[in-house]
C-alpha cells in the first residue's frame, strides 16, 4: 500500500508520500498472526480429539517416548508408530563478532522491532534466497536503507537467470542496495557504531588471494540473518536409536525412518521446506503410520509448487529452463507476456511474464514459471494440470472469464498452439476457401 501510495500516478491519482506508524505496522501484524493462530492452536487440536502435551521430547526406544511437561512433571507414552515433525530454524552462519554485535531472523525480527516507531534506518540483509528478498524489498518500501548481501552471482539461484535479473531489478527500484558476489567476512563495532565487513567475488577477484581483496564495511543498526533453514536434530534421542540424520533425517519414499514404525515429516526431512509441502507430507506419514501394515503409500512429489512474495511475485511449479537443460531434456519454452492482457493493463501491472516448459512438440507441461502480481494464485490451474495428466491444449479448450488474471494461462496455452499450428492443414483449408469465393 504505501508503494501504491508512492507511485499513485499509474492510476491516475496525485503520488503521496506515506505517512504512517511503523509501530501500527507491526502491530497489525502481530494481529494478523493471532487471527491465524486459532488454525494451529492447541484448543482446536482438541476439539478434533487430540490429545496435546507441551513440552520437551526424546526417544527412549523405537516405541517409547518420555516427555518432560512444561508444568516440571516427566510422562512416558508408547505408540505403534511415532511421527517427527519437529521443523526448522532459521540457520545462523558462523560469523565472527556476529553474536557481539546482534542480529535477528525471519522468526524473531517481529517481536524485536514491535516497539519501533520508524523501521531501522540502515538495515542489512544477509541472504538472496526467498526470505532474504521478500524481507528486503518489504523494509526498503517501509524506510529502511536496505543493503542486501549475497554470496553467489544472483539473488534466488534455483530460478532462471532472466527470473533472478528481473527480481533484483524490481528489488532496486524498491531502494534494495544489492550486493552479489559479495562474501561476509566478519562483523565489527566501532565508535557505537556496527559494521559488518564483505569482500568481492566477483571472477575478477575470486581466484586473487584474499589478502589482495578489497574490504568493504557497511554500517548498519540492525542486521537480518536470512540464509536458509536448519532442520531441528538435536535433543530428541535420535542418534541414540542411530537414526541417520545429514542436515535432515534420512527417510525412504514412505517417509519411515531406520524404524519402519518411525517416520519423519516437514523441514526436518525435505526435501523442499515449505509448510503446503509439510501439509502434504503429513498426509502421507498419517497414514502410513495407521494403516502401512495393510498398505502404504509413496510420497508423491511430482508437482510441488512455491511462490516467493516479492512483489511482483515468482511462482514456480515443476521444472524451470535451467532444470531442464541439466537434466538433457528435448524441450521447447512457450512464453507469454502480461503486457498483452487486458485485466493487468487496467491495473498497471503488465509487467512480467508467464513461461512454460514442454517435450518438443507435445503439449504436456513438464514445470511452469509465473513471474507477475498474483503469481501463485494464478499456478494452481497449472498444477492442477500437470497432476492430472492434462496438457495446454485442455487448458486452451476451457472458457476463461473476461477480464481476469487466470485468462493468462489460457493466452499461454493459445501461444503453443499458435506455435504448433498445422501448417499444412491450414494451406488446404485456405485453397479450400479461395475456391469457394470464386
């Protein structure tokens, strides 16, 4: 709203600077968390007859679990099976002088700045994956003098490259200062002030000696550690039991652990960690824990999608162009550009592209890539698609309303065939027609 606010002449309206509570901010989203929350609260687990203890867990064997209550009193419990889905954390490198000097994550950076009046005046964001950028552009358009540090050559590297050069375009113009191929050395304090210290990667000076590498520092008041997440290992006995564990649990294709009777679900085990995927996965350890004696099921994870809520929003559902090629695959790109469709010309947003990857000649879709507002509310037509066997040619033949965002899929189905129309079919039918005019 306050980009919107910035940049009101898109829709014919006077630009006004926002003025607004960084507080109130914050606050309402401490309000929109605790909206949400009853979804995963204990009261309603309950209600669906769950039985809920809080507290701490370990193994004491395969089928025996002793829970130390938060209330002091210890409880031992067996099952027959026994679910793991203790998640992740925000992963935290090991930076020196980074503990000295302070820093937040995506899990705690809320409660620290609810008291803040304005957004912090220079903030540093470590990190160019998903997190990183969405967090970066939303403090940037809020007042933060964001720089944004990443490692590698790009921001979010498991997108193509045109996907990566079009979000770091639309985070700079938010005021995101990005810095790629820049490597974190160390943070400092100095004169009160606190400073965390990269060094170029760039090839130019990659395979130079690090002593003839140029040190930036860059000041800052609050520093955002966004580069990645860690699976929750320690604590619950498992190396006791030798269930192995390599960043995650190690799990088969029905999600049991070393125990068939143990199985492992969400961010602790992968391989993708996002919670439609631990929704997904839950499903599948549920029942195989009931009912494996009689049957089990394979996770299936042919078509799993995922947004990042930059705005506008990367939405990813299968395989990308990159993907491809290092998988050999014969393929064909089909694109569509939202510059053509009505509903995002009303809305000032024809920015961004729908990109679709299929085998050469064939209409099955093997991943999609939707860069635009509205992204991932726009994908589930396609994976819906692709889990059912269905190509671009029922999405073509399948009546979309006017003027609506989702008639960009139908468009990017037209452009495939628009590509694969019968060349010779056509030459007949227009003798044919030359013929009956006379």
């Amino acid at each position: 709203m306050a980009e919107q606010m910035r940049h009101a002449e898109r829709y014919g309206l006077e630009n006004t600077p926002p003025e607004f509570s960084f507080k109130n901010v914050m606050t309402r989203i401490h309000k929109v968390i605790a909206d949400i929350a009853p979804n995963d609260s204990v009261e309603r687990y309950t209600e669906l007859g769950v039985e809920v203890l809080k507290g701490y867990a370990k193994f004491i064997d395969p089928w025996t679990v002793e829970i130390a209550l938060n209330d002091g009193v210890t409880q031992t419990l067996t099952a027959r099976s026994i679910v793991i889905a203790t998640g992740a954390r925000p992963f935290v490198p090991d930076l020196p002088g980074l503990e000295e000097t302070g820093y937040v994550t995506s899990d705690t950076i809320w409660n620290k700045f609810t008291e803040l009046e304005e957004a912090p005046k220079k903030l540093v964001v470590l990190g160019g994956g998903p997190i990183g950028s969405e967090l970066a552009q939303a403090f940037a358009r809020l007042g933060s003098d964001v720089t944004q540090i990443e490692r590698g050559a790009r921001l979010m590297k498991k997108e193509d490259v045109e996907v990566s050069e079009f979000a770091q375009k639309v985070l700079v113009e938010s005021g995101v200062n990005v810095l790629t191929s820049h490597q974190a050395i160390r943070c400092e304090a100095r004169d009160g002030k606190k400073f965390i210290i990269v060094e170029s990667q760039d090839d130019s000076t990659v395979k130079q000696d690090r002593q003839n590498k140029q040190e930036i520092a860059i000041e800052y008041d609050e520093l955002l550690c966004a580069v990645g997440r860690s699976a929750r290992l320690e604590g619950y006995g498992l190396e006791d039991l030798g269930i192995e564990t390599e960043r995650t649990i190690e799990t088969d294709d029905y999600l049991e652990t070393l125990y068939p009777n143990i199985y492992a679900a969400g961010d602790v085990v992968g391989p993708y960690q996002f919670t439609h995927v631990a929704s997904h996965q839950a499903w599948y350890a549920a029942v195989n824990g009931l009912f494996g004696h009689l049957k089990k099921f394979k996770v299936d994870y042919r078509v799993i999608p995922w947004t990042t809520f930059i705005d506008p929003e990367v939405a990813r559902v299968g395989l990308n162009e990159q993907e491809a090629i290092e998988k050999g695959i014969d393929f064909e790109i089909t694109r569509y550009d939202f510059k053509g469709l009505d509903r995002a010309v009303t809305e000032s947003a024809n920015h961004g592209f729908i990109k679709v990857i299929t085998p050469k000649g064939k209409d099955k879709i093997l991943g999609v890539t939707i860069v635009a507002e509205h992204a991932g509310d726009l994908m589930p037509e396609f994976i819906l698609a692709m889990k059912h066997g269905l190509g671009l040619n029922k999405i073509l033949g399948t009546i979309h309303m006017y003027p609506t965002w989702a008639e960009a899929n139908k468009y990017a189905a037209g452009e495939w065939k628009r590509n694969h129309a019968p060349e010779t079919l056509l030459n007949w039918l227009e003798k044919y027609h030359t013929w009956r005019r006379g």
